[in-house]
C-alpha cells in the first residue's frame, strides 16, 4: 500500500474516529459554527507548521516553493476568518474534532522529523497531498452544508477554492518527486 | 424637424438627442479603449482571454483570500493581496500569455490590437 493511501487513511480515520471528547463533537456534520470555524483555523495552521517543518529539513526547491505557498496562503485564509469573527464578536470554540487534528498532526510531525532527504521529501509531498484531500472533503461535504452564518459560509466557499487548489498542486509534487 | 433649431420643443428634442448620442457614444465605444479589468476570483482569470487596444491600461484585481500575481513577457503585477489592484499599460501589439506564479495552473492572455 502506498505511503500516500497509508497517510489518507491514518488521517481519515483520525478525522472519523477523534480522540476525546463527546460523539457529537466528534462528527464535523454536527459541530456549530463556531466549532467550524475553530476546526478550519486549526486545520489551516497545522498545514502552515507542515510547512515550516518542510522549510527545516528539505533541499528541494519545488518542496520548499510549495511550503512557502502554503504558509502564505493559510495565513492568508486565517486571517480572513479571524476579521470575520472579530466582526461578528465571536470567539471560535475548541473541540473534539479540532483537538483530533492536531492530535493526528503531532504524530505526524514526529515521524517526519526523523527523516531527511528524499525521503523526507516523498513523505511531505504524500502527507500534503492526502492531508488536502482529506480537508477538502471534510470542508465540502460536512462544514459548508452545515454552517448557517452565511458570512462564515462564503468564506469556507473560498477557503476549499484554495485548499483544492492546493490538493492539485500537491498532485503535480507528488508526481514530479516520483515514488 | 432639423436639431438645433429654435423653439421649447426645439430644445426639448436637442436634449434627448444629445443624451441619446451620449448614451451610444458610451456603448459604441469599445470598452477596451480607455482601460479593461481582468479579476482574479476563485484562482481564475476573468476573463480569461481579453483583447484591448495599444495604449490601453488593464486593471488587475484580486479579490480571492490569497495573494496572486499577473505575470507575462514583459508585465508583472508583483505580489496582489486580496482587493489590492495593480495598472498596466500595454504600449505595443502582441499577445501576452499570463500566469500567476504562485499558483501556476491560473493562466490568461491579453492580445493587445
């Protein structure tokens, strides 16, 4: 099985299965709008820390040009949703399923630390790819049907815009790196 | 009845007819003539394919979340944060295919006539 479908699945499962918390909150189609909102900042800034980490340890320019990419484009989409919520006079609410992401995120970043390299680099370029796919669905298919402030609507419409943006780029590393 | 001659109804026709000629001097004009606009939104170009005459300045704007650039032979926006804007002028003919650099799928081209 591949590394990429090894690191989809894991993260899948992770998203599906949470770690803490209570059942509701576990399912991204039942949290309120500012759980999402909470799910999608943090899902945005562990993508930024990947990066950062992909700026340590890779010699790779495409690697490094898409890391660099990414922390501007989710720092660019968090701070919209933060004008968004300070506007509305809302503070995001933590949650099961926001505490699953970074649970699953901090495994992750200890794994890849430990490599370096090319394998490093398949390993980024995988995990990148599988982590958008995974987001992308969740995005899509749980929080924009789901949320009922129509600002905060629009801008998850624009967020996945990018994150799929993003998951094509990913392809196109994951394909010029090579297995 | 001949515009310009005298009379209220004389004057009342000569303004229609002058607003009227206003109005298609407007739409008659190409709209590409005194500038174009070229929107980035959702990671696309749009439009896509514009065509403007020689001299004409193009306003670029981006109105995603994220940065981008319009960057072609010899024209580069630079870095455009949401809802900034960026003028360029196209002095001579040619066509310009365009890209933005951070995401390099986002393609366009200007023909300058």
């Amino acid at each position: 099985m591949s590394r990429t479908l090894l690191a989809s699945l894991a993260l899948a499962a992770t998203l599906a299965a949470g770690c803490a918390g209570t059942a509701t909150a576990q399912d991204p189609a039942k949290l309120n709008d500012l759980e999402i909102a909470h799910a999608a900042y943090v899902a945005g800034d562990i993508d930024v820390r990947n990066a950062h980490l992909a700026l340590a340890l890779s010699d790779d320019p495409e690697v490094r040009k898409f890391a660099e990419l990414m922390i501007s484009d989710h720092e660019a989409v968090n701070q919209a949703a933060l004008d968004l919520l300070k506007k509305l006079k809302a503070e995001p609410q933590d949650n099961a399923f926001s505490q699953a992401l970074l649970k699953g995120a901090r495994d992750n970043w200890t794994k890849m630390a430990q490599l370096s390299g090319k394998e490093f680099d398949k390993s980024y370029a995988a995990n990148e790819l599988a982590y958008h796919q995974t987001v992308n669905k969740v995005v899509g298919d749980a929080f924009i049907p789901n949320v009922e402030n129509g600002e905060l609507k629009t801008l998850l419409g624009s967020a996945l815009a990018t994150f799929q943006a993003h998951e094509k780029h990913a392809e196109q590393m994951v394909a010029d790196i090579g297995s | 009845m001949t515009p310009g001659t005298s009379g209220a109804g004389s004057a009342v026709w000569s303004r229609r007819h002058f607003l009227s000629l206003l109005a298609m001097a407007a739409f008659v004009r190409p709209a590409n003539a005194e500038g174009a606009v070229v929107e980035i939104h959702q990671f696309k170009f749009v439009p896509a394919e514009i065509e403007v005459a020689v001299g004409s300045t193009v306003t670029f704007t981006n109105l995603d979340l994220v940065p981008h650039t319009a960057t072609g032979d010899g024209f580069d926006t630079g870095t455009l944060k949401k809802g900034e804007s960026k003028e360029i002028t196209f002095s001579e003919a040619g066509d310009f295919p365009y890209l933005c650099t951070l995401h390099r799928h986002m393609k366009g081209r200007l023909r300058v006539r």
